[in-house]
C-alpha cells in the first residue's frame, strides 16, 4: 500500500463471502458488488492502490473443518498473497467457542506458513436471524475467542458480530439480511466492507523487535490484542460512508 502498487488478495469463507445475497451476485438491480469487491474498492480509494487483484476461493454452505480440509489445495491454486480475509462460522452453529477458533487458526497457520509476509482479517461474522433455531446458537460467542485467540502480529479480527448487534438495536433483522436467515442484504455488505476498512485504520499492532525487547505499537496494519466496540465501528461507519459507496447518506448507518 506504502508504494502504491498491486495488492493481490484471498477470499477464503462460506455462502457471505460468495456474495450471497448482494443484488450483483444474484444478478437483481441495483447490482451492488459483494462485500470483498466493495473492500477492494474501499482500498484503491482509500489508499490509492492501482488494483486489487481479488481470488475467491469461497464455497457456500461450508465451515470451518472444510476450511482446515481445503486451504492447502486453495493455497496451491493462488500465488502469494499480501491480504488474505478468512470468514467462516456462520455454518458452525453448534461448534463451540475453542474449537470454532482451533480450526481458524489452523487456517491462518497455513497461508502464514506459505508466506509469512501476508496479512490476515478475520471476520468474526454477521448474526443470523434468532428466529431461525436450527441456524443460530453459538455464532455470537465467537468474537470473544477470536479477540483472545487469533489477533497477533499479521492478523486482526473484523468485528462484524458487534456491529451487526449494535444496529440490530435500531434495525429489525430482515431489513439487513437478504433471505432472512443468515445472509447480508446490500446494506449489510457495506458494512461488511467498511468494518474491514476500519479495522485496517483503527487497530494497534504490537511489535517485538528483537528478544527481550520492549513491546511497541503502531497504528495501522494486522494485528492486535486490542478490540473495537461494535457501537465505536458503527458510528465510524457513518463518517466513512460517502467513501465507499459515493451519493450514500452517511446516516443510514447509524
């Protein structure tokens, strides 16, 4: 980003990271990109990089044990990535909270252990409808294992779970999502793509140079033990609204 050039990067997740159900994956106007898009595009305007080469490697109705099953064969099939976004948990709804982050972090282990120069977001995901009892059970006690379990240096965890919850104080859950059960809607995507943005802004990475060196930190980059509220991400989300999506009333995200 620093140099301005290309950024190559991964998409490794379920149905959500496909692009279900954003109106240009199902092809209904008015034909919003998925979330991955929208952050690739959030990237070249926020930090002006040329172009973010995006390699979806998603496949819908998977968890995490297909992730820990599939990542070598998907890392064979892509070059070297500088990003990699790891999305599963959605379809994890019985997995409890150490195994669900065991598994991801087998996931974040083997792109690392391909190139240790790639960064990793891991998005903790959107809630699914409550209503929905055979989907949701446990996706809302993932974010406190992966907060606690996977953030270090090169990888950082996109707090989706919060924000989603803090709108669903304002919002009803079909207004977000679009087939009712657990996937986002247009709206939804955007904030998808704009956590991620903010997450890449806000996060403070620890840095240990040398043995025994004292910890620092910097702002910017993958990586930390610090969280974002989700309420914090939401109000953000408004400021940075117009970035994403040009002509969109910042207020429709608070």
């Amino acid at each position: 980003i620093e140099n301005g050039e290309d950024i190559d990067m991964l998409v490794f997740g379920d149905s959500i990271s496909v692009g279900g159900n954003s109106s240009g994956f199902t092809g209904v106007s008015p034909y919003l990109p998925t979330y991955s898009q929208l952050f690739a595009e959030g990237l070249k305007l926020s930090y002006g990089v040329s172009n973010v080469h995006v390699y979806n490697h998603s496949v819908g109705g998977k968890n995490t044990l297909w992730g820990v099953e599939n990542i070598e064969n998907v890392l064979q099939q892509t070059p070297d990535v500088d990003l990699a976004i790891v999305a599963f948990g959605m379809n994890d709804p019985t997995l409890n909270g150490m195994a669900y982050v065991e598994q991801i972090n087998q996931i974040l282990s083997s792109i690392q252990a391909k190139n240790l120069t790639t960064d990793i977001l891991v998005i903790a995901p959107m809630l699914p409808n409550p209503d929905s009892k055979t989907v949701s059970k446990n996706q809302d006690s993932f974010i406190d294992f992966l907060l606690a379990h996977c953030e270090k240096e090169g990888v950082a965890v996109a707090n989706v779970t919060h924000v989603h919850s803090s709108l669903l104080e304002r919002k009803q859950y079909a207004d977000m999502t679009g087939n009712n059960i657990n996937h986002a809607n247009d709206y939804l995507a955007r904030v998808y793509a704009q956590t991620l943005l903010r997450t890449l802004q806000d996060k403070d990475v620890p840095s240990d140079e040398g043995n025994g060196a004292e910890s620092k930190t910097k702002k910017g980059g993958c990586g930390s033990t610090a969280s974002i509220s989700g309420a914090g991400i939401a109000l953000g989300l408004a400021v940075a609204a117009t970035a994403i999506i040009p002509g969109v009333d910042p207020a429709v995200f608070l």
